[in-house]
C-alpha cells in the first residue's frame, strides 16, 4: 500500500509564497513521476507541475511557469512545491499524486497517475 501525505497548505495574503510537501511511504514501488494537481471550487482538477524521478525533468502549467518550483527529494521520498508571488486564482485544493508507469501525457493528466494524496488547502487573499 502507498501512502501520499501532502501538508503546508493554508492562508496567505496575493504575493507571498507556500511550499507544499508530499512524502510518500509505503512499500516498495516504481517511481516514474511525482505530480501536483489542484482543484478549485466549481471547477475541474487541473495539473499543475510534475518531476521525473530518474533525471528529474520538470514541466508546469503555463500559468504557474515562473513562480511555483517542484523538486524532490529521493533520500526523504519526498516531493515539493515551493510557490511564490501567489495570486488568489491560485487558491484551490492541492493534491500530489505518485506514477508508477509510463505516460504517453508525459505524466501532465490525471489519468497517467496511480496514487492520490488526499490535498491540501491553498487559500489566497486579495
């Protein structure tokens, strides 16, 4: 069993800046991808960012490119978001999800991961 647990979530003021956790445990499995996904009220989980876990390649949603950074660490089994100059459109619910196989998507929808964290709560004011 894998288990996602997100955390450094919470309230901050348009212009500041968060950094999410997502450390996994579990056992042993095959890590292709870490991804970030977020879903705000009304609408549809949409991605956000995604590293490899061999060679860490990135890739972001384009209106995220510029102020949120994802990195891991392999030691911790953990991944980050760091997030900066947010904006209250960034508020949303924040999920990391874990791939385990290969993704023609290049691991940038939903369907291409196997293991859900259960989110954390991003609000933004203005």
């Amino acid at each position: 069993q894998v288990q996602l647990v997100e955390s450094g979530g919470g309230l901050v003021q348009a212009g500041g800046s968060l950094r999410l956790s997502c450390a996994a445990s579990g056992r042993t499995f095959s890590r292709y991808a870490m991804g970030w996904f977020r879903q705000a009220p009304g609408k549809e989980r949409e991605f956000v960012a995604t590293i490899r876990w061999s060679g860490g390649r990135t890739s972001y949603v384009d209106s995220v490119k510029g102020r949120f950074t994802i990195s891991r660490d392999n030691a911790k089994h953990t991944v980050y978001l760091q997030m900066n100059s947010l904006k209250p459109e960034d508020t949303a619910v924040y999920y990391c999800a874990l791939g385990t196989r290969y993704s023609s998507s290049a691991y940038t929808t939903q369907y291409a991961y196997d293991y859900w964290g259960q989110g954390t709560k991003v609000t933004v004011s203005s």
